[in-house]
C-alpha cells in the first residue's frame, strides 16, 4: 500500500534552497524550503504543480526527480503527466499487473 503522503526530498551541496516534491490528488508538486531543510514563513505550505513541460525536462535530463517519479508512479503515468493527460490516476493507485521498476534504476 501507497503512503499518500509520501514526498522526496533534494538538497544540494551549494547552498541552494531544499526543494521538496509530492504526488497528490493526481499532480506532482513542488516547494522550496528554507536553508536546512525548514519552511521558509512566506512559502511554507506553497506547493506548485509542476507543468507538463517541467515534468518532461526531467524526464529527458534523467534527473533524480524523474527516477523517483518513475518508481513512485510507473513509466506510463508519467509520461501521461509529461504530455499533459488528464489524471486519470491517484497517487497511491497500481494497476494490477503494472511493473513500475525500470531495469536500469
């Protein structure tokens, strides 16, 4: 069973803001975290929905972010989500059958 709540966190060695990122309600979504990882007071419960074409450069870049959501959502809801779909699927939904590993992850 799928935690609905489930999110994935990236820090970077530079200083630069934590980027925190969900799947909810059928959307991938994102904010920005203050320095360490805490709620900035401006933007602390400020999550963004990321765009088809943001969720398909990080498809072709091979991000990191990309990889979770592969494993988090399967290759398919994620390129219906990178080509603008409707959402036809909740986070914590499988398709019987549907393997959502990559053999290269």
């Amino acid at each position: 069973m799928f935690v609905e709540s489930l999110r994935f966190r990236l820090e970077s060695t530079d200083g630069s803001p934590v980027k925190e990122y969900r799947v909810k309600d059928g959307n991938v979504e994102v904010r920005t975290l203050g320095s360490e990882g805490r709620s900035d007071r401006h933007t602390e419960n400020v999550w963004w929905r990321l765009t088809p074409e943001q969720l398909s450069i990080h498809v072709e870049r091979n991000s990191v972010v990309a990889q979770w959501l592969e494993r988090r959502l399967g290759w398919r809801r994620l390129l219906q989500a990178c080509v603008g779909e409707p959402s036809m699927w909740k986070s914590g939904e499988k398709k019987s059958g549907e393997n959502t590993s990559h053999p290269l992850l």
